[in-house]
C-alpha cells in the first residue's frame, strides 16, 4: 500500500468550502452505497479504479445496510450492534479502505443506513457499543469522512445521531462529519448548529417540479419546503443562517433512474440532467458534488432478477454511462481558478434570468465569470467590474470539455452572449470568461 500523501481536510476560512492542507478540495463523490454488501475484491478494484480515472475523489458507501444479510464476497453482514466485530467483514471493510487509499481516494462511509435508525434497530441503548467499535477501529485511517443519516429526517433518531457523532469525534476530532437526509431535505433542517456537523449534505433528488406529492413514503413535509428540480435553492437555504458552514448535493436526481423515483413507466433522468443538477449546485457555492447512478448504488447485476427503482442494466454497463465521465470538466474548471473566493453572483445579468430550465447560473471572482446555460438561452452579461482587464471568452461543451474560444474582451461594460444550437438532446453550455494570459 502507498504511505497517502494527502493532507487532512479542513474547512476554509471563509467557512465555504473544504481544503486538503493549504490546497482547495472540490468534493467530486460517487454514490456507491452497497459497495461493501455486494462486490468482491476483484469488482471493487475495477470500480474504484474507474472512478479514480474519471476524477472522482469521494466514495459514498454504507458499512450496514440491512440486518441481516450476508455479503457475495462471504462476509456476514450481521453485526447485529451485539457482534459488531464479525471478523471477516471488518477485514473486508480494511481492504476496502486500503484499496481506496492506493488510489487516493476517501470513502464517506455511512455506519449504518437511516432505517435502522428509524426502526429502532440502532438506538440510544446500542449507539454506544457501535460508535466506539468504529471509532477505535479506524481512527488512524486517513481517508476516511463519516456520514451519519442515510435517508432519513434528523427527526428519526437525533439523540442517536448526536452520540454517534460525540464518540467519532473523540476518537478523532480532526476527522470531518456531516449528515446524509432525507430526500429533498438538508442536514441543516436538524443539525446546523451542532459542532460535530463540519458541513451540511442536502438531497436535491429525484423529482420532477410537478411531483410535489405522490402519495409515497418519501413525499415532503410542507415545512421542509419542496424546491423541486432546483437544486441552488438548497445552497442558498444553507447560506442563508447566521453560522456559515459548507454545503454540498449528496445525492441528486440519478442518472438512469425514473423522475419520481417509484415508477418506472416515468422518463428516466439522464446525463443532461446530472449536469443540470451539478452546476446549478456548484455555481450557486457548492463545496462540490455527488454523482450517483441507479444501477451502480445498488451495484444491480441481471441474476437478481427485476432490481430496484425500474434499473435498466447492470452496473458493469452503467460504470460507462456519459454522466458519470462528464462531472469531471466540472470540477477542473473549478480548480483551475480561485474558487473558494468566488461567489454566486447573478446581479452580473441585465436580462436573461428566467425560472426552471431557463435559469442562468452565474459564478464570479476576481479574474474570471462562468455562466451555466442549460437551454442554450441569450443572455446579456454586465462587466463593469472586468472594464480595465483583457478577458478571453470561450464556450465550454460540458458534454466533452472541450473550449470554442469566441473573443478577448476589454474595455466592454456589457455583452451579450448567445450561444450556438447543438445537434443533440441537450443544448447546455458553459460561458468561461478569463483574464487573458
């Protein structure tokens, strides 16, 4: 194994964003959560590698999904909060995290799915035992980020989730912790002000403006407040409180799963809308992004007969699925600026700013604005503030990352950007605006 050369992650000063050491970390996460439950060795090297090639740097896994159960790679995953060292699992979960390492990436790992929570499997009585089993067991591992929740309302279990935390954090207090809730919630809504709550996750996923209610388990409470496909609304939510902490989608709409979740006869989400979701997200102040994929967080293989959630093919197929790939010109066009100082910034429009499909996402800093434009829209850009400096303008094809360089602007107080049709489902483009060099 290779001595990880990454340094801990921190919060930023300006309380936004994550660091690794003195260097910005733009979270690119994949959702992998029955990693551990269904791959063996061999499976996982592939899709760890896959994803490491791809530019992902966060795997979001689950350590006990349901109780009980027992793994294809012949772990029994039947810890039971009574015999939470089964052996050869906790040795397979090390393997795991040593793979990982290798590769440089962290896992956000989950200690066990909001359910049990919910039913009472894991409890006040319970948490204890648990919690201090992971907490001595992996407290020297690097690459680890604890997730507690797992699609759950804070509400489930906040004592539960407070003691999990209290205990992770004393058997590493440097190690970082947020919450993964319940659809179209975010961890804010219950632990905000905790401060074992590093930073906050939000589920902006999975449905349509028109899918409010749907009469199913996952509907909203009305308190909660339903954005549906707008996924900025969570950052700016977040944004929004007297204590700043950094926010994130941890589990948008799926690529290849049904808008609504629950019924396959629905259009499936697909690589335009995981972009959509991703850089409204981002460009609203995001510290990052979460992929997910219906056939890869439920790692489906066609033995199992129908799968859930309407899946279409295997996960070994969908490992090549066009979303997944597209994420990564997202995150080098972060890093390739000062990011962590730039801010969402829409009063740069004069016009073109319209609701839903038709919103532009604007992101700005001192020598550079992005513009996302999911519909190929016009729009007129004010740069009163870029007058005195040469700005190269390019459009950016978030399909493939390639840039179309249009002019260098200097001394323009305004501009109108319009952009070319493309052939294709998708007319979604990024305008990149940089001091010239």
């Amino acid at each position: 194994m290779e001595k990880w050369t990454g340094e801990k992650l921190h919060i930023s000063e300006n309380k936004k964003y994550l660091m690794e050491g003195e260097t910005p970390f733009f979270w690119l996460g994949d959702t992998a959560w029955l990693m551990l439950q269904k791959l063996d060795e061999e499976e996982m090297r592939t899709y760890l590698r896959n994803r490491k090639e791809k530019g992902y740097n966060v795997i979001q896994t689950v350590l006990v999904h349901t109780l009980p159960g027992v793994s294809e790679s012949g772990c029994s995953l039947a810890p039971g909060m009574k015999n939470v060292t089964e052996k050869a699992y906790w040795e397979f979960v090390e393997k795991a995290l040593d793979m990982a390492q290798e590769m440089g990436l962290y896992l956000g790992l989950l200690p066990a799915w909001g359910s049990l929570v919910k039913d009472g499997i894991l409890n006040e009585k319970n948490i204890e035992e648990y919690a201090e089993f992971l907490g001595s067991r992996f407290e020297k591992r690097p690459n680890i980020i604890w997730i507690l929740g797992g699609d759950v309302r804070g509400d489930a279990g906040p004592e539960v989730f407070r003691r999990e935390a209290e205990i992770l954090k004393k058997h590493n207090p440097e190690r970082l912790i947020t919450y993964h809730p319940f659809g179209r919630t975010s961890s804010s809504l219950w632990f905000h002000e905790e401060k074992w709550l590093d930073f906050n996750m939000y589920q902006s996923g999975h449905r349509r403006y028109d899918q409010a209610s749907l009469g199913e388990w996952d509907d909203n409470a009305g308190k909660e407040t339903f954005f549906g496909e707008d996924s900025w609304r969570y950052v700016e939510r977040d944004f929004s409180y007297g204590t700043m902490k950094p926010t994130l989608d941890g589990e948008p709409s799926y690529e290849g799963i049904p808008q609504g979740l629950h019924n396959p006869r629905n259009p499936y989400w697909e690589e335009w809308d995981v972009r959509r979701y991703a850089y409204w997200s981002v460009f609203a102040g995001a510290a990052g992004h979460t992929y997910g994929s219906n056939a890869i967080m439920q790692f489906y293989t066609e033995k199992e007969g129908k799968g859930a959630y309407g899946v279409r093919e295997s996960w070994m197929d969908a490992l090549h699925h066009p979303g997944s790939a597209q994420l990564r010109y997202l995150k080098e066009l972060m890093e390739s600026v000062d990011f962590v100082n730039g801010k969402a910034d829409d009063s740069m429009l004069l016009f073109g700013q319209k609701e839903r499909y038709h919103r532009i996402a604007v992101f700005a800093g001192e020598d550079y604005v992005f513009c996302y434009d999911y519909n190929g829209d016009e729009f007129l850009l004010n740069l009163e503030k870029y007058m005195d400096k040469p700005m190269d303008a390019y459009w950016m094809n978030p399909q493939d990352g390639t840039y179309s360089y249009i002019a260098t602007l200097q001394g323009v107080k305004k501009w109108l950007a319009s952009p070319v049709a493309r052939k294709d489902k998708a007319n979604d483009w990024v305008l990149v605006l940089r001091a010239a060099r």
